[in-house]
C-alpha cells in the first residue's frame, strides 16, 4: 500500500509574514479596546455610587472645616494667659464662617 503523503497549506508564507509584522498592533489595540470597554462598564455601573461618596466627603469635610475654625478661634481668642484682650464678637464669626 503506498501512502500518499499530501501538502496542506494553510497560510502562505507571505501572508504569514504580514501576520507577524502586524500581530503587535493587533494585541496593543485588543488591549486599549479591552480597557476602555472595562473603564465604560464601570462608569455606567458604579457612577451614581461613586458620586453619593464623593457628595459625603466634601460634606463631611465642610463640617470638620467649620469645627477646626471654631477650635482654632476659641484657642486663639481664649486661651490668652497674663495678656488683656479684648474680643471682637463680629471677628471671631468671620473667622469661624471662613
């Protein structure tokens, strides 16, 4: 019995080549797509989480501004040993107000 032994190509070596020169580019934009697809699911999934979190830290850091300054002003306008002060109501709530 004779086996024929037969020739498959499947892609020609010219054709090959190209792949070969192309197939970086090809892995760099699957990967940028990649990311970017992640990035997008996210913000549309995790968005109106995010910001309610973003809305209570600027709020809370308002309140610890506002409780620092009065700190702060009580110290300064209070605190003062062996030195005659006389304090200004009008100042102090502008301080504290900034």
């Amino acid at each position: 019995m004779l086996l024929r032994m037969r020739k498959w190509i499947l892609v020609h070596d010219d054709t090959a080549t190209k792949i070969q020169r192309i197939s970086p580019y090809l892995f760099l934009a699957t990967l940028i797509g990649y990311l970017l697809f992640g990035a997008g699911s996210f913000w549309l999934f995790e968005k109106q989480y995010v910001t309610k979190n973003v809305r209570q830290f600027y709020l809370k850091l308002a309140v610890n501004r506002q409780q620092f300054a009065r700190e702060i002003t009580h110290k300064l306008f209070n605190d003062t040993k062996n030195l005659f002060v006389i304090m200004d109501l009008n100042q102090s709530n502008r301080v504290q107000a900034s």
